[in-house]
C-alpha cells in the first residue's frame, strides 16, 4: 500500500470527522474521500469532452438521430452477413 503524505491539520480534522461519522478509521474516511474526488473529477471530464463532441457534431451539421440511423444501418447489414 501507498503512503501519502498529508498535513497534521487535515490528520486532525479527518479523526475528527471520522469518529462523528461512524468511519472505524480516519484512513477509511479519507480513502472515501478521495474515491469521490476522483469519480467527481472523472464525471467532469466525461461532460467537458461529450461537450467537445456534441460542439463539433454540431459544426459538421451532423445530428445525434442521423448517427443512431448510421449505426443502426451497419448493425443490420452485419446481421445479414451473420450466417444462420
């Protein structure tokens, strides 16, 4: 396992905030914590580049139907080249 350091301070706050909040370990607190951070970071990056694609989508004049159209078109020709 890793070490990380971290302020005396937040040590303090984090045993704290983790006996009041049930947590048996002020590491488990912090562990959930930076789990969030990272998902909530993660989240944020999914909508700023879904953002980026919906933007160029749009540039290009092509739609999210037309898309789902394409794609439906290629998935039935691989069915029919699926032998039975």
């Amino acid at each position: 396992m890793a070490t990380i350091a971290i302020s005396d301070e937040l040590v303090h706050q984090a045993k704290l905030v983790a006996a009041r909040a049930g947590y048996s370990t002020p590491e488990l607190l912090i562990e959930e914590a930076i789990r969030q951070k990272l998902v909530q970071l993660q989240t944020e990056e999914s909508r700023r580049l879904t953002q980026r694609i919906r933007d160029k989508m749009q540039e290009k004049g092509i739609s999210e139907e037309a898309i789902l159209a394409d794609f439906e078109r290629f998935r039935q020709s691989l069915l029919k080249e699926t032998p039975e």
